[in-house]
C-alpha cells in the first residue's frame, strides 16, 4: 500500500489552492487518505475557508485526479472543518514558498 499512497501523494502535489501558489498538501488541507483493501480510497479534506470559491470544484478535481492514479479503483472526498486549517498546518516548504519563515 505504501507504493500506491507515495503515488497518491504525488498527485494530490499537482493541485494547487487557485487562491495561493501552493499545492493542496503542503498547505496541509489533506487530513487524512484512507486506502481500502478493494484500492477504494477516501480523503478527508479541509478548505482554507467555509467560504472558499473553489468549495464545489476543487474537491471533484481532487476525486477525479486521484481515481486517475494506476491501482486507484475509486476516489472520494469528505469536506471537514474540524479542526479548521490555520497556516500551522502548512508544511515547512509552503510556509518557506509563502514567505512565512
């Protein structure tokens, strides 16, 4: 399962937050990635706001892109807000990118 998880990472690295010029994982919106015995895989994500513009598009281009991923049979995401993203979760690297170290 760690082959298939590295590769999902990968693909969650290629999605970028429109608003911030980082990707969805280093700015740390991906909780949690569950990868089921049946290569089903659930992702619980959070939004920089309630109010994101991306609320509705940018969890399905998160589904779409990891259901891409070889041995991904499907891929679906929960939305949570707890606990709510503050920039703390943000990788060392994003907060290097944006200026906050």
């Amino acid at each position: 399962m760690n082959e298939l998880e590295d590769r999902i990472v990968e693909m969650l690295k290629t999605i970028y937050d429109p608003e911030i010029p980082v990707d969805i994982f280093e700015l740390g919106l991906i909780y949690e990635v569950k990868i089921e015995e049946d290569q089903h895989v659930f992702i619980d994500m959070t939004l920089t706001s309630p109010n994101c513009p991306v609320a509705e598009s940018l969890p399905k281009e998160v589904e779409d892109k990891v259901a891409s991923v070889e041995g991904v049979k499907a891929a679906k995401v929960n939305i949570v807000f707890d606990p709510p993203w503050d920039k703390d979760m943000m990788s060392e690297e994003a907060k290097l990118e944006l200026g906050f170290l």
